[in-house]
C-alpha cells in the first residue's frame, strides 16, 4: 500500500492538528470510496525512538481516495496528546493502515513533524508584559539552513502517449510446413434429388423384313349365324324312362340361386373344424367356437397356418405357416407368410405382412404392421412397429414404438426383459449401431428421417425433424428440432437445439440451447451456451456460458466466453474476446476481432452503443461502459470509459478514461482523456484532457483547453482556455483566456461566507520581495465614486460568441437598482502609470472578449503604505512642535 501525504495543518483547541492522504494500492491505484483502519504512532528523537503517544481511527476516502483525520482526536492507545512536551523533540509521526479497514496495520513510512504540531507549544507559552517601542531595523541575519525535504506530493496525470514508431521491415516468408495427415472421411451426405428425365433420342433406322413367320394356329370359329326360320312343329314323341334322382341342394361350380341366409350353408353339421385342401395339402381351417370343446373361435387360410394349435383361441391366421407354431396363444392374428410363425404362448398379438413378428414365442400385445417388423421380438410385450424392418432385433424389450422402414431396427438385443420407452417415427428413425447388443439406450424420441440414426447408449432424448440427433451415440438428456439439428452430436449431453442445423456441428458440447437457423452452427466442444434467432452464435466452436439473443448475435464467436449479446447484430464480430455485454441491435458490432484469447470487460447497451470502427481489428479498447442510443458508437482503442445517455462520447474513438453521462455529453471528444461530464451537452465540443463539467451544456465551447471544471447550467459558456473555474448558472467565462475562476453570473448581487477570504502568502512561496509599494503619491491621485452597474450592457459586452443563456427571470436585473461604491478601472490604471507603479489590482482585457476588472482588496497595501508614510509625517512634525516648544522654553 501507498500513502501519499497531501496537506496538514493545525487547531488550537481542542489540543489536535489535521492530517491529510491520499489512499493507493501497491499497484499506485487510488482507494476510491473505501473504508480504512489507521494507526498513528509519535516517535520521540528519532523514527525508530519510543512511541510517547498512538491512537486508531476509522476512516473512509472520497471518490478521489482522499480521507482526513485530526491527530489528538482519535482512539487513544498510548498516553494522551496534551502530555506531550513538544520543547522536546524532535519528534517523529509514523502511519500505519489496513486497507480493509481492519485492525491488520502496516507502517507507511515515518517522516519528521516540524511546525506544525509546535502551535500547540505555542498554546501554552508564557506570555510578556506590555509592548515596547519598535527598536531600529537590525542588519540581514544569516541565510538559513535547507528545511527538510517535503513529504513526496500527489502523482501527476500520465503523459500522452508517444507516437506510435514506423512499421518495421516485413521478414521472409518462412518455408511452407509438411502436409498434414488426411483428415477422416466426413460423414455420408444427403442423397441429392433426382435429375431431370433426358430428351428422347433420335428414332434408330428401321431394321431388315424378317423371314416369314410359320403358319399360326387355326382362328377361334366364327360367331353362329341366325337362326332360321321355325320349321313346322313334328309329331309328338313318345314318353321315356324316368331318370335316377338328384343330389338335394347341391352347390353348384358355378353358384347356386334362391339361397335363405341361415338355411343354406358350406361346412359341418356336427362339432368337427371344416378343412381346407389343395392338392391333397391343408390350405385353410375353420372352427366353431365349441370345437373339440376347446372353445376356440379360430381362422386360418394358407399353409399350414395355425398348423399345431391345441387350446389357443380367437386366432386368425392369413398366409403360408401363419401362426404354424401356435399352441395356447389367444385373441392374435397373422396376416403373411411366415407371420407369427413361432408363436406358441403369446396372444393379442397383430402381424401383418410377411415375417412380420416371425420369432416371437411369448411376446404378447404386440403389433406389427410390414416386412420383418419385430422380426427377432421374443417374449417383448406391448410393442407396436409399422415399417419394412422396424423393432425388427428386439428380443425381450417392451413398450416400445417404431414406425417407417428401418426404425428402431436396431434396438437393443438383450434376451433380458427390459421397458423400452422410445418412440422411433420415420425412416431410420433410431436406427441403431449395426451391433444391436450396443444399443442400450433408453427413453429416447425420435420423429424425422434418420433422426437419432445411429444412438447407442444415449438415453433421454427427443429428436424431431430430418435427420435430427443423427449421429448421436451416448449423448443423454438432449432434445433437437428441426432437420439437421444436433447432427454431429456423439457425446453431448444436456443440450436443446431447435431450427434448421441449431447446432449442427455439436460433438462433445454440452448444456448448450440453440434456437432458431443455424444457431450454434458450428459449435463443437463449447458448452453451456445459449443461442436465440437466425444463425446466433453460428461461429462459436469452443467458447462456452455465452448468450446470443437476436438475428446474427455473437455470429463469429469463436472461443470467447461469458459473453452477453442480446439484439440483432450485438457483439457479431467478437471472435476469441470474453466478458463483454452488448443489448441493442448493433450494440458493439464491430467488437475486436482478434483471434488471440483477452478479456475486455465492455458494457454497451442501447442501439449502436459501442458500435466501434467498421475495421473490428481497431476496436481494441476495454473497460467500457456505454448506456444509451450510440453512445461511444466510434470506440476504437479508447478504454476506462463510461457514457450515459444518447450519443454521449459519440465520436469517441481513442480517448480513455472519460465518464459522460446525458444527452450528447462529450459529443465531439476524439482522443481527450480524463474528462467528465454530466448535463445535456456538457463538454460537448471537448477534444481536450482533465475536464470536469457538471450541469447541462456546462462547458459547451471547450474544444482544446484542459484542466477546466464548470458547475451549473451553462457554466464557463465561452470558455476554451485552460486551468479555469466556472461556477453558478451562464457564470461566462473568456474564449481563450487561462488561469481564472468566475463565480456567479452577472446578476448576483451578493457573494459571501462566514470569514474572510484568504490567500497564500507565505514567505517561503515568494521571490523579487521588494518595498517599492508607493502610497500617498497612488492613492491621492485615486477618484472614489458611487454608480449603478448597467448588466443590459454587460451581457451584450460578454456575449459576442452567443452562447449566454438570454432568458429572463424575476430578480434577474435587481443589481442594477443598487448604488455601489468603487473605482472606475480605467483612471486606476492612469493613476498607477503616473506613480510608476505596476499595481496587480487592476486587470486590463485580456482581448476584445475581455473587461476590465480590479482587486479591491490590492488597494489595502498602498492605503497601508499611505498609512504609514502619514504617519511618518505626523511624528516629524510632532518632533518639529517639540523641539519648537523647548526652543520656546527657552
């Protein structure tokens, strides 16, 4: 820590003296606004000598660091400071502090007490009798010793920056490094769509007459002609034998007519199953409910279908070896070849087309609608799958969904009963690892082509749209929607990606959200990110707990972290930079490009707020922090800069360390620093340093003078010099004029305090000391008057620039009621060129902007001299009456 020794001074009562410092850090920065722990220790004869009097103060700095106690008045820890014999010394003051404001105290440094605590002695001296008479001037003493060296005073303000030095010569192009390694081969591409159908070719030449063909087969013969006319009826003939009878009721190759529902039938009368045969093979078996007394209720048509039953019932069986393995299985029904072929025990199962449910035993509940669906289902339950191959290596699994060709084929093999809670729609949907015993996620949801196409063990996750998820393989926990989203994710878990490729490029990444085109598109291993609107955060790879809200936020964000960009644009050219926050559409747009790793710690919020440059490779700047419609929107390396309000610090590009706060404050600053202003327009034209301006358009015409500082609304509205103080509302100021303070406007008719106003004038502080004040010879020749002051007049004297605030308000012009007493300057400047007196009291126009002006209290030294040099007169004279009243005497 670093204690800087500002200013002391002293009190005689109660028994104490101020002490005055400065606060800093090891690193010289100031402790603004910061409690302190103090220890004060007084040494006598030496610094190291016996500590005779240490008190403790708790203390707090101002927003400059500074902070005062007064030493005598604090928590006494050893002896009291009116014991002190300060005849004694020397004596010695250490300062130790705890910067946190502990009891933790370290020394600062000792340094010796000279006059300032021995006014106390002089408290307590004895005093003399009556004053003598002034005796002669003794001759010059000797020229005193050197005092001691002062403590070291406050830093100064850091000099500008250097000019940067030419570019040095571009080295040689180093040689071109070895070829690197082929990259694997990228994932399969989606199949283009089809080509358009080619013109038809040119009609071939027409071949050689083949040789006659053989003679065809003789034509169909032709239709019967009409029938002639009727021939005369024969005689009758007679009578034949009567033939056998018929078969009753008979059914006909070709049909019968006059049936009766109910009556007429094809089957059994007695309680045996009607068969039927081709070619000597069973091709169909009906049975009655009462069947055998097994009330059974089944149908089968095709091969061997329900072949083996014994008990089962309800079945229906529809193609060759449908349910041929069936035994006790009730209520299922296999419509395709080979459908159910190995059921025995399982029931309420549904299997149409061939193969479909081909191997299950027990399973039961299942449905399977296409070619080879839950072809290897064993004793899995409860399963639906409709689609070539769907479920199709599910063994023991239950509960699951599949629907479109090759969903889910893959499916967890196990020959272990397990709930399988995924829902697989569309083609490949969860398809699977090629090693279906691999597959043991869970709980997953996929709907889209190939979406989730080859999980493995990934569980928890939803995947909807083409090809979603499609190559996740352990991720769990991620949700994706939209076509391509989540494509590349293998490993990532946690994560939500919802829009046209969100996250496409995902492999590793976890607990990232992405909605909207595009968003994280290129994120790879970065995670806990969060991507909101078109192509958010579409560059980021690896940066990770960054928030991109808005079309193209964030956009080529590669690796920076702990960002914040919310509106379109925000932050969308920050590429390696890190903690920055940006709102607004725009806001910090152009932010450093850089692709090497820093962290800027930059705030903008508003539209176009620290836009930066167009050129994001200048926009190196740090630390700043903009509020406000484009505010510090020209930001370039400019850093430690605080704007508040619209435009304030506008065109800003390299100045650092300036705070502008309300509308259009700094407006014109380029490269000034160390500037602050507060109002409407404060500081507006400034493109200075070391400027204060508080109030609205404080300061306004400022453009290269420093060190200036304007209080009120309109203060120092003409000032562009330096070093100058304006006080009060329109309190004018001198366009070019250094050096002044002006309190007040010209209607202020009163300007006062409590004491006297007071100037340095220690001895120690001045050079050229001479006696050459004249007196009677000046003031004789001086004209008092009274008058009224005509500020109608003045105003327009002092605003030949325009920029007084004219309005009028009550009171404004009562000086000029008022009878004053004074001088005119200008005949006190004659009368001090007749005295050969260059007199201070007296201040002509500095320009033609300028009036004259005097120091009422310069004419005290010549009235003393005028004093003193009557009264020289009055004792000479006195001597000349009493040497005549003796001459009398006599």
């Amino acid at each position: 820590m670093l204690l800087i020794i500002a200013a002391s001074a002293f009190a005689q009562s109660p028994q104490s003296f101020n002490y005055q410092g400065v606060a800093r850090d090891n690193g010289g920065n100031i402790l603004a606004g910061q409690s302190l722990g103090l220890q004060i220790d007084i040494r006598q004869t030496t610094a190291a000598g016996t500590v005779i009097y240490s008190e403790t103060h708790a203390s707090n700095t101002n927003g400059f660091g500074l902070f005062n106690i007064q030493v005598g008045n604090g928590n006494p820890v050893i002896g009291t400071i009116g014991a002190i014999d300060w005849s004694n010394g020397p004596y010695f003051l250490e300062v130790s502090m705890d910067a946190a404001g502990g009891t933790n105290y370290q020394s600062m440094g000792v340094s010796q007490l000279l006059s300032v605590p021995y006014a106390l002695y002089a408290e307590v001296a004895g005093s003399g009798g009556a004053t003598g008479p002034t005796g002669p001037q003794g001759p010059a003493g000797p020229t005193g010793n050197d005092g001691a060296i002062g403590a070291t005073g406050v830093q100064g303000p850091t000099g500008l920056t250097g000019v940067t030095g030419p570019q040095g010569v571009q080295g040689m192009a180093g040689a071109d490094g070895a070829t690197g390694p082929q990259g694997p081969t990228g994932a399969v591409g989606l199949q283009g769509p089809t080509g358009l159908t080619g013109a038809t070719g040119p009609q071939g030449i027409q071949g050689l007459t083949g040789a006659a063909g053989a003679t065809g087969p003789q034509g169909p013969s032709g239709q019967q002609g009409n029938q002639g006319p009727q021939g005369p009826q024969g005689a009758t003939g007679a009578t034949g034998p009567q033939g056998a009878d018929g078969a009753q009721n008979a059914w006909s190759l070709t049909g019968n007519l006059g049936l009766a529902d109910g009556t007429h039938f094809i089957g059994t009368t007695d309680d045996i199953p009607f068969t039927i045969k081709i070619n000597g093979e069973q091709a169909g078996r009906v049975e009655s409910s009462t069947s055998n007394g097994n009330n059974r209720s089944n149908t089968a048509l095709g091969y061997l279908a329900l072949n083996v039953l014994n008990t089962g019932s309800n079945n229906t069986a529809v193609g060759r070896n449908a349910l041929v393995l069936n035994t006790t299985g009730n209520y299922n029904t296999a419509i395709g070849s080979r459908s159910l072929i190995s059921n025995s025990a399982g029931s309420a199962n549904a299997a149409i087309s061939y193969a479909a449910l081909q191997h299950n035993t027990e399973g039961s509940n299942n449905t399977a609608n296409g070619y080879a669906a839950l072809y290897y289902n064993l004793d899995g339950d409860n399963n639906t799958a409709l689609g070539y191959w769907s479920l199709a290596n599910n063994r023991s699994g239950s509960n699951a969904t599949a629907v479109g060709t090759n969903a889910m084929r893959n499916a967890y093999s196990s020959t272990t009963a397990y709930t399988n809670q995924s829902v697989a729609v569309g083609f490949e949907a969860l398809r699977g690892s090629s090693t279906a015993a691999n597959n043991t996620g869970n709980n997953n949801t996929a709907v889209g082509y190939q979406s989730m196409l080859t999980n493995t063990t990934g569980s928890d996750n939803t995947a909807s749209g083409l090809q979603a998820l499609y190559s996740n393989t352990t991720g769990n926990y991620n949700t994706a929607s939209g076509s391509s989203s989540l494509y590349a994710n293998t490993t990532g878990y946690n994560n939500t990606a919802s829009g046209y490729e969100a996250l496409t490029s995902n492999t590793e990444g976890d607990a990232n959200t992405a909605y909207g085109y595009q968003a994280l598109y290129s994120n790879t291993t970065g995670p806990s990110n969060t991507a909101i609107g078109q192509v958010a955060l579409y560059s980021n790879v690896s940066g990770f707990y960054n928030t991109g809200i808005g079309v193209a936020a964030l956009y080529e964000n590669v690796n920076g972290y702990e960002n914040v960009a919310i509106g379109p644009n925000s932050l969308y050219s920050n590429t390696a930079g890190s903690r920055s926050t940006a709102i607004g559409a725009n806001a910090m747009q152009y932010s450093n490009n850089s692709a090497t790793g820093f962290t800027s710690y930059n705030v903008a919020v508003g539209y176009e707020a620290m836009r930066g440059s167009s050129s994001p490779s200048n926009n190196t700047g740090n630390y700043n922090t903009a509020v406000g419609y484009q505010t510090l929107l020209s930001r370039t390396s400019g850093s430690n800069n605080a704007s508040f309000g619209y435009r304030a610090l506008y065109t800003n590009t390299v100045g650092h360390d300036n705070t502008a706060g309300g509308y259009q404050s700094l407006y014109s600053n380029i490269g000034g620093y160390h500037n602050t202003a507060y109002g409407s327009s404060a500081l507006y034209s400034n493109n200075a340093d070391y400027n204060s301006a508080f109030g609205s358009q404080t300061l306004p015409s400022n453009t290269s003078g420093s060190y200036n500082s304007g209080l009120g609304y309109n203060a120092g509205y003409d000032v562009t010099g330096s070093n100058n103080t304006a006080i009060g509302f329109n309190s004018p100021g001198v366009t070019g004029l250094s050096n002044r303070v002006w309190m007040g406007n010209t209607s202020v008719n009163w300007i006062g305090g409590q004491v006297a106003w007071s100037t340095y004038s220690d001895e120690g502080i001045k050079d050229n000391v001479s006696e050459d004040v004249p007196g009677l010879s000046f003031i004789t020749k001086l004209r008092p008057v009274t008058y009224n002051l005509n500020i109608h007049r003045q105003n327009k004297m002092s605003n030949k620039n325009g920029n007084m605030d004219e309005t009028d308000w009550d009171g404004k012009y009562d000086i000029e009621k008022m009878k004053m007493t004074g001088f005119l300057a200008q005949e006190v400047e004659q009368a001090a060129k007749e005295s050969g007196y260059d007199f201070s009291g007296v201040r002509a126009p500095a320009n033609s902007d300028d009036l004259y002006s005097i120091s009422y209290s310069s004419f005290v030294m010549p009235l003393v001299k005028a004093v003193q040099e009557q009264q020289l007169l009055i004792t000479t004279l006195q001597e000349e009456v009493l040497q005549l009243k003796q001459q009398l005497k006599q």
